[in-house]
C-alpha cells in the first residue's frame, strides 16, 4: 500500500493532467448533500493541500490570504475550476503583468488581482 499512494504522489507530481483531474473531484466530493458551494475555509484547505507542490510559491499564498481575510463568500463551481488555470497562468508572475481584466475570469480572480496590484 505504501509503494501504491508513493507512487499516486509521484504522479500527482509529474502528471499535471492527472493533478488537474483529482483537483476538479475535489470540489463535488468535498460538498455535503444539497450544498452547492464550498465554504472558503475549507477551499483554502484545499488549494494548500492540491496545489503547493505545483503552484506553491507567492501567489498561491496570497491567493489564500485573500480568501481568507478578503473574501466574504464561499467558493462557487467555476470560482473552483477557474483558480487552478488562473493559479497556472500566474503562478510565476506574482505581478500580474498582462493581466487582462476584460478575459473570462470569474470576479473573484478579477478581485483578487486588483487587490494585489491596486489598480
């Protein structure tokens, strides 16, 4: 057993197409019955666990704080499916360089990025 989940780490690290999938269950495993939303708290839970060995550097960090301490809501579907392309794109641009506020993203990422760069 201990080689088996060794070996789902490693590919949890090395597969992003696989981490994508596990991330995408997180959301509809972690509600309890009828709930459409997933409490914040437990999101950010969530985002440290799946994501910090992929994206685990300033903006994942920030990303969580803002939630926590920023974010009166919890976290819709597309909020959830939106972060990991969203922490993907930005993960080595802490900056938000290029952002483009008229893209597809959800307010909660446009939010976030006009919290960090003031604008």
């Amino acid at each position: 057993m201990t080689k088996y989940v060794y070996g789902l780490k490693e590919r949890i690290l090395t597969d992003e197409s696989y981490l994508h999938k596990i991330y995408d269950f997180a959301f509809s495993f972690s509600l309890e019955e009828k709930q459409k939303k997933l409490p914040r708290e437990l999101a950010v839970s969530y985002w440290r666990l799946l994501l910090s060995d992929r994206f685990g550097g300033e903006v994942l960090e920030k990303w969580c704080k803002f939630i926590t301490d920023s974010w009166d809501s919890d976290i819709h579907k597309d909020q959830w499916l939106m972060a990991f392309p969203f922490l993907k794109e930005y993960n080595d641009n802490p900056k938000f360089e290029g952002y483009d506020e008229t893209a597809a993203w959800p307010l909660l990422m446009d939010s976030f990025v006009e919290n960090e760069t003031g604008a």
